[in-house]
C-alpha cells in the first residue's frame, strides 16, 4: 500500500487538475493523505503566474524536502513546472525526483508508476477526478489556455492558446460530478466566455450552460472569469430567465482608463464596459457583479488612477480584489518603464480603502433581506455557524454569512438566514424557519 499526498497551490483553476492528477492514482492500492511526513509521494502542483506565486511554489518545495520521511519522492508539475522547468532541474536535481510541466501530463501514469512502483489503469484526463472540494459543489474546467494575449499576462506562455473541451466530455464530468453528491457546478476556464469558438461553429458558453442544466441532479450553476466584451446578450437573457443560473458575474476588467485598457491589450472599452455593467444590473434581478483591477500598471499616472477610483465609486461593484502590476518576463509590458513599487502599493492601499467603504454601504443595504445560506462550519466557543449565499463563490474569497441557529445543522445543509448587521466583507444574521 503506497501512501499519496498533494498539495495544490494557486487558484481554481489549477486545483481542477490537482483533482485530474489525483484520478490517475485512483486504485485500490492507494491511500491519501495530508499529513507530508507519510507519503510515499508528495505531489506539488505549482503555480508560476506572478512574481509572488513562484517564490510560494519554491518556498512549498524547500518545506517538503525538509520535512518529509527519509526515503518519500517529490514530484513538482504545473505553471511553476510548465514555465521554469529547466530551473527546477538544475536548483533541486537531486532533491526533486520528477518534474512534470503541464504538456507532459499525459506522461502522468507512466511517471507515477515509476514513482509508486505500481501498475496503474487510468492516464490523465478531464473526466476522471478525485474531488478536493467541499461536498455541495465542484469545479468544472471548460477549456484550457486563453486567446486575449494581455499584455502583462503569462498564461499564454504557460498554458498556450484556447483550447475548448468537447461538450460532451464536459457533461460527463457534471455526470460524474452529481453521482458523487455535487449539487453546484461551478464552470470554469481562463475564459469561460470564450468557451466553443475554437472548436464549434455556434455553440457558445450560453447552449453549454442549457445542456449542463439538462443533467438530472444540477440544482444551480455558476460561471468563473468571464471575458466583459464576449458577456452576451443570450448569456445575460439566460440569467434572467434560468433561475438555476446563478446570477453572478465575474468580470475581471483590469483597468477602466481607454489608453491603458490599449497599452493592456484589453478588447472593450470603458464605455462598453459601462454599457454591459448597466446591461446586467438592468436585466438581472439581484445580479452580483465581482471584478478585479490592476494598479501600478506601467504608463498608470496619478490620473489615470484617479479615473479608477472616480468609476468604482459611480459604478459600484459588489466584489472587487485588486493587484499591483506584478512585472513579467517575456510579457509585452516586461519592458515598458516601470512604475516604483511604493506607488504601486500606495494606489492599492487607497483603492481597497475605497472599496470597503463602498462595500459596507452595499452590504448595509442587504440588512432585514433574508437569504438561503449553505452551512459550512460550525464555532462551538461562538456558538456560531458560517456560510455561503449565492453572492459568494466558493473559491473563499468573496467573504461569508456568519449565523446563530437554535437548531442543530449539517454541512452542506441550506437554511434561511435573516441579515442583522454587516461589515465590508461579511453578513451577519439568524437563521429563521
């Protein structure tokens, strides 16, 4: 019996093929662990997207090298891998025993037996997965790689150009999802609107949604990263009109100023990104809108980033995260004239100080609403439940209910909550019958 560990690092995204890696190892002669000091194998699925997810991938290799049992292996793969193999090969060459970059996984089988000194009966693929998630919902990825070519964007380097999955391997995988008790599907991809147009000739993100809710089992739906120039009016008619749908758009809009959106190499513009944030809010009853902007962007004057800061008081977004310009090699603004990072750390400072003053006032106004709550876990020195409403995806950024309930509940359970007070970042209420 061989004993396996993983640790998967950065967003969802690559946790979906962490759950892909670990379907390759599914075999009766195999446990799991989360303790590192008794795998036989620790896997580490890296991420290499900026400049402060690499130096976590390489801080997270040097802990595991320490603290793992004499004779256990380490196997390094993802974005960190993918992008900077030759670098891993040569700092941890005799440390590290295989390194797997993304365009290699369909070597996984082979390598992990090596690894394991085992036969296995599954290869790499989008179906077959060992789930990481909480019970009540899982990730879906639709596609790999992205078309757009930001300019300060490495994922194309890492991950290559779209690549859309078969909509029939991707029902398979809700399929698979629902027979394992997933009730909330969660699409994802580097962009999930761009979703098809490689690969069919009308069928877009808005008829592979149709059919995933055609799966007997899917109680609710959301999607993850989408692209505001290809949000359309089927998808938006779609969440008006499919209440198993969750009305949750997540628009990562980067900047709002026209000539750095040109310099970003964003399609859109800041007019047409107003007229599909007023779209939505028009035609989606409680629409939530989460988005993200980068500062400190090389050619962001102080204008450019009042403008910023002028729109999303105007335009206020339910959810904002905000980033400073992480400088990345072989992108076409690595060599644009920088901006000194304590300007770039002042501009987020302020523009988040903003935000919670925004957000706070957004969820004072949900105070005396009652929303359907899934539980999660429960405080027992609190006495106190958390949870997650629709205006929070799973991925434990958007911030929780927190609740008291006479009742005696189960995770994964639903309940009405009755909102009694907020902060910027979460709700507070009880649960009502």
């Amino acid at each position: 019996m061989k004993i396996v560990g993983m640790i998967s690092l950065g967003c969802c995204k690559n946790l979906t093929d962490s759950e892909n890696i670990l379907g390759v190892l599914k075999s009766p002669n195999i446990l799991f662990s989360s303790r590192i000091k008794e795998c036989d194998l620790i896997i580490i699925n890296t991420c290499g997207f900026i400049e402060s997810a690499k130096q976590e991938a390489i801080d997270t290799i040097y802990e595991c090298i320490r603290d793992k049992k004499e004779d256990a292996k380490i196997m390094v793969c993802g974005c960190f891998a993918q992008r900077y193999e030759d670098r891993l090969k040569k700092e941890f060459k005799n440390t590290i025993d295989a390194i797997v970059p993304i365009k290699d996984y369909k070597e996984l089988k082979s390598t992990f037996e090596k690894l394991l000194n085992t036969k296995l009966t599954r290869d790499f693929n989008i179906i077959d997965k060992l789930y990481l998630t909480n019970p009540h919902f899982a990730y879906i990825k639709i596609g790999e790689g992205c078309k757009n070519n930001c300019s300060y964007c490495a994922i194309p380097l890492i991950r290559g150009t779209l690549v859309s999955y078969k909509k029939e391997d991707i029902i398979k995988s809700v399929e698979n999802a629902i027979l394992a008790g997933k009730e909330e599907i969660v699409l994802i991809a580097q962009d999930t609107t761009a979703y098809g147009y490689d690969l069919y000739d009308n069928y877009r993100i808005h008829n592979l949604i149709e059919d995933v809710l055609k799966v007997n089992g899917v109680k609710n739906v959301r999607l993850l990263y989408l692209y505001p120039d290809e949000v359309s009016d089927e998808l938006i008619n779609l969440a008006n009109q499919e209440s198993r749908l969750i009305p949750y758009f997540d628009l990562p809009l980067q900047h709002i100023n026209n000539d750095i959106l040109k310099s970003m190499n964003r399609r859109g513009s800041k007019e047409e990104i107003i007229d599909i944030i007023t779209k939505i809010r028009s035609k989606v009853r409680n629409a939530i809108i989460r988005t993200t902007f980068i500062v400190g962007y090389p050619g962001e004057g102080e204008k450019e980033f009042e403008e910023l800061m002028d729109f999303i008081e105007k335009y206020p977004f339910d959810l904002l995260g905000a980033f400073a310009y992480s400088r990345e090699e072989n992108t076409k603004a690595y060599d644009m004239k920088q901006i000194d990072e304590d300007i770039k750390e002042d501009r987020l400072r302020r523009l988040m100080k903003k935000q919670e003053e925004i957000s706070k006032k957004l969820n004072e106004k949900r105070i005396g609403n009652t929303y359907e709550v899934r539980v999660e876990i429960y405080n027992p020195i609190k006495k106190v439940y958390r949870g997650q409403s629709y205006m929070s995806a799973p991925d434990n950024i958007d911030g929780y209910v927190y609740f008291t309930s006479n009742n005696r509940l189960t995770r994964g359970s639903l309940v009405n909550v009755k909102i009694t007070s907020a902060t910027s970042h979460d709700l507070y209420g009880e649960e009502i019958n």
